[in-house]
C-alpha cells in the first residue's frame, strides 16, 4: 500500500492528468507530472513537473526517484522508454498500452476473449484500401492503427469508389461501418487484489468523431447489452492484470454489443463520475494504483448528463455558471481551437 503523502507520478500532461492529479491532492497524495510539452494543464496543479522527451531515459529515471508509484494519463505514450523507471510501480501495466495503442492489435486481443468488433481489413498502407473494400464492403471507415483519437486520423468511404483518398502512407485498418442505435461506454476500476468495481453506462453521443454528451441512466436500448459488455471488460481487465480505470467503448445493435475500442485510462465518457457517482473514477483511479480499498461506484442521483465544452464555448463560462445545477469544469488551456475539448459541465437530475 502506498499510503497518503507519498509522491504518484502521471505520464502525460493534460487534463485526464490534471484531475487524476486533483483526486490524488484530496487523498493527501504529491503529483509528479512527466510530459514533453511544456504547457501542461496537469502540471498547473501538481507539486514537481519534468518537462522531458519521452525517451530522455536520465530525466525518466530522475522522475522515477522522486516517485512511489507511476501512471499514465495517455495511451500513446511510448513504451520501450518506460523501462527507465527501473523498479517503481508502473499500473495499470505497460501491456495494456501496447494493446490499446494500435487498433488491429486491441480488436484481435478482445475477439480472443469473446468479443465482437465491427467486421475488419488490416491494410498495409493506401494501397491496400481497395482489397479491404472489396473484402468488407462499403460504407466503411479507414483508420490509422497507430495515435488516432478524437475522430483524428480515419476517413469514411461511403462507396467502393472512394477508395481514392490521399491517405497517409502507414499501417491502416478498414472497418466496416455498424448502423448502432446507440453508443456506450464500460467503466471499470480494478484494485491491485483484483476486485472490480462497475460504473453505470452511460449513454454517448458523438459529434464529429468527439464525445459531445454522456447520459444516465441509459435507455433501454443500451441497457440490455450491459451485462454482456461488462463480462468482456472483466475479462480484459483479469488478461491484462490490469490495475486502474479501464475503458471499453461500444456499438448498441440489434445483434448485441459491438466492440469499437478500448482505452487504459480514465475516460471522457466517466466525467460524470466526479458529482455523478459515489466515488469519481479519478479518486477510485487513485485509490487502485496505490493499493487503497476501492470506493463504491453507485449513482449520485437519479440522473446525471455531461456535456463537453468544446473550443470557443468555453467563453460561454458565465451563461453556464448562470444555472445554478451546473458544475462547470475548465481545463486552463490557453488557446480555444476548433475541435479542443476544452472542459465539461455536468447537471445532476435529483429527483
Ligand atoms: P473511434 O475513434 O474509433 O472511437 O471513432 C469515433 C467515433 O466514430 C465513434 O464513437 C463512432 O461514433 C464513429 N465510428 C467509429 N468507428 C465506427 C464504425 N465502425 N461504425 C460506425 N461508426 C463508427
């Protein structure tokens, strides 16, 4: 057990480490924030920052000393340099990176475990595209493997004939295009004993590609597929060892649950859980990594919804403060570009 007052050390500098990094100053806990960019909006409210290239493997090994445990906050960061952090804690496990960082790697390692993922192509790079059309059919969707996110890095093919696109030249994989009726998300936290606390599912509504609001409870359309996506998630998390906030995003379809993919981390979609639940995923994070008892997942209230506020809304912060049920979050980034999540306001429904 890593008892309070002690040193964790969060990988990445954003804002999934600035509240991880709040949660943990409430537990009485120090945070040490690593990330290569020097405007880190985690940095800002923790106590020590290195400002480092990931593989500067003098600077991880400073880090490391000043810490008891380390996580991360981002799932693109490097693997191979991690071994600088010698002996200290390291969860969840690196393995869980590797799996979540290239998208053909997680949809194979969850379909060995039971899951479904939309029907897939592997393409080598934009010259594979057609085949996979051929061999998927369209509408699709062809994505980078490797540092996607937000909608970034995947292009739709609505017919055969778009396979035209000037796409990068990197490993690429085509999927083919679910007609859901609704999205959702699995949140889990495993402890170091491995017991695994379930958030409710909410109900996520993409614009863009970005998650734009989470709802709960979910209708029912969602809820009759959560006992068998929460089975799959157990078992990622009991394969990966995992240790920490896991995340599975799925597809609602009149077949079952359709896998789309998963992130070893606190999640967009569990913002809700910081008034929304008995315990935030950012404390129960915490408490997982430092071997603390979990704390209960519950609902908060009879409903919860959270909306992100994205680029220039942020500058509608007092209309949003002018309702007095919203809890307004901002993250303290500097520049509002299109696109930029830039902070959340989650409502409470009582009764
Ligand atoms: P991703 O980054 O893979 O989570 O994709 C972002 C969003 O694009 C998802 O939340 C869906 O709304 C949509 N999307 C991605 N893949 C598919 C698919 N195979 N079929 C339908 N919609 C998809």
């Amino acid at each position: 057990m890593i008892p309070p007052g002690e040193t964790i050390g969060i990988l990445g500098g954003g804002q999934l480490g600035r509240m991880i990094a709040m949660a943990a100053a409430q537990l009485g806990y120090r945070c040490h924030i690593y990330a290569p960019e020097a405007d880190s909006v985690a940095a800002e409210v923790s106590a020590a920052f290195t400002c480092a290239a990931w593989d500067d493997a003098a600077a991880m090994a400073r880090f490391a000393a000043d810490c008891a445990v380390v996580t991360y906050e981002f799932e693109n960061v490097p693997v191979a340099p991690l071994a600088a952090l010698g002996g200290v804690p390291l969860h969840p496990h690196p393995r869980a990176l590797e799996t979540a960082q290239d998208r053909l790697t997680e949809k194979r390692f969850v379909e060995g475990l039971g899951g479904r993922p939309a029907p897939y192509a592997d393409v080598d790079g934009p010259q594979g595209l057609t085949a996979a059309i051929q061999a998927i059919g369209a509408p699709g969707i062809i994505k980078t493997r490797r540092e996607g996110y937000d909608g970034k890095g995947q292009w739709r093919i609505v017919a055969p004939e778009d396979s035209g696109l000037n796409l990068p030249d990197q490993p690429l994989i085509y999927e083919g295009f679910i007609r859901f009726e609704a999205e959702f998300s699995i949140l889990l936290c495993r402890g170091v004993d491995g017991d695994i606390r379930f958030w409710d599912t909410p109900q996520n509504v993409h614009e863009g590609g970005i998650l734009a609001r989470s709802t709960l409870p979910a209708p029912p359309v969602i809820q009759d597929h959560v006992a068998e996506a929460r089975a799959i998630a157990a078992k990622v998390a009991e394969a990966l060892g995992y240790v920490g906030v896991l995340t599975l995003e799925f597809f609602a379809t009149a077949d079952g649950p359709v896998f789309n993919e998963m992130a070893p981390r606190v999640h967009n979609s569990g913002h809700w859980t910081t008034e929304g639940a008995v315990t935030s995923q950012f404390e129960n994070h915490v408490r997982a990594i430092c071997g603390l008892p979990l704390g209960a997942t519950g609902l908060a209230a009879a409903g919860v919804e959270m909306r992100n506020v994205i680029g220039d809304a942020a500058e509608d912060w007092a209309e949003i403060l002018s309702d007095p049920c919203n809890h307004l979050h901002l993250y303290g980034k500097a520049a509002a570009r299109p696109g930029r999540k830039m902070g959340h306001v989650t409502r409470l429904r009582l009764g």
